[in-house]
C-alpha cells in the first residue's frame, strides 16, 4: 500500500461534476483507491462515498493505493486533485 499526503488545489465545489471526474480518474485502475481525510477512509470508486467527504481547495487529504498499479493511481489522482482546473 503507497500513501501519499495531497493538499487539493483543484476547484472541488460541491457540484457533483468534479467529483464524478475524481471518481473516474480513480476507476481507470485496477489498485483500490481511498481519500483519507480526518477519521474516514473512502473508496475513491465511488461516487456517493466521495461526496460524503467535503472536498475543497486547500484541504489537505491522504491518497492511498493498493494493488498491482498503486503508484500510478496515487500519482494519476494526486495530479487530478492539484491541477488548477
């Protein structure tokens, strides 16, 4: 399992549209990808889980990964969250 600590510097409003293009990033790979923020752990995979979390810029997250490509999924998810959009 990779971890990685993630400020978000992406504009992640809660319109449902960031967040559903956060779940999409994170379903292109076979590894099992979390947003762990405070207490919660949340499959990045799904969409109802990811909008429990109140996601905005600056917040600061942990992106984990386990399974065959976690370095690439951590890597693709960290790029989405800091990429200024």
């Amino acid at each position: 399992m990779i971890k990685k600590p993630v400020t978000i510097r992406n504009s992640m409003d809660m319109e449902t549209r960031p967040i559903a293009h956060l779940v999409q990033e994170a379903s292109q790979y076979k590894s099992q990808v979390y947003i762990e923020m405070d207490d919660k752990k949340i499959n990045a995979k799904s969409i109802m889980g990811m909008m429990s979390l109140n996601l905005s810029e600056g917040t600061a997250i942990t992106v984990a990964a386990d399974g065959e490509d976690e370095s690439e999924a951590v890597a693709g998810v960290e790029a989405f969250l800091v990429a200024n959009k």
